[in-house]
C-alpha cells in the first residue's frame, strides 16, 4: 500500500511482520518521526540497505488503522497535490507531482484502450 499524506509518503507491507503487524517503510527519516507524532506506539526507526526503501519500522496494524483513519478524520484540503506538500520542499513536490503525472499519463492510455470509455 502507497499512502501520501502531509506527514509523508510510506509503503506498508506485511513482510517480514507477525500477523499483526506491518513493516511501514520510508525513503526519508523524517517522514517516519513525523508519523510517530501520531503514533502512541513508538517503535524504534531502522535504517537499512534495501535499494527500494531506507528507513522501515514495525507497528501493530491497529495503529495503522488508527493513523489512517485519524487522518481522514482531520482531512482539511480539496486538492492534494497544492496540500500535502510545503511550498518551500521543492524537491518533494517534484517527486509527487510526477507520481501524478505518470498516474494520469496511464489512466488516460487505459482510457484509450477500452471499449466503455
């Protein structure tokens, strides 16, 4: 699962995780320490070599849940991408509106490709 929010963008796996837990894995540090803001649990961040993601922690799934649902609860933007990001992070706001560029470059292939569009 790919989640974007103001306090980041993680990955959550069940990799590598008891049952109930998942692994949540981030490119940055900070992102991390931002979500355990939201967090009572405060798992240790682990810093790792995997190509894919360096930073990773361990919660129970019911605090993702927790964390998810707090943070619909609290959503207060009508467009992502002018919100989840801060004017003066540059180099993030390029990275997640080429996510948006390459989603919408897809969907509008996929659209062509279709017969009920």
């Amino acid at each position: 699962m790919w989640v974007f929010t103001k306090d980041g963008f993680f990955t959550a796996v069940s990799s590598q995780c008891q049952k109930d837990e998942l692994m949540i894995k981030a490119n940055s540090r900070k992102d991390l320490e931002k979500l355990l803001l939201n967090i009572t649990d405060q798992p240790p961040i682990q810093e790792s070599r995997e190509p894919g993601y360096r930073f990773h922690l361990i919660l129970p799934k019911t605090s993702w849940i927790r964390y998810l649902s707090d943070y619909v609860e609290r959503l207060d933007y009508e467009t992502v991408r002018d919100n989840i990001v801060t004017r003066n992070d540059t180099a993030r706001h390029e990275a997640y509106q080429a996510v948006w560029t390459t989603m919408h470059n897809w969907m509008g292939r996929e659209a062509l490709s279709r017969d009920d569009m």
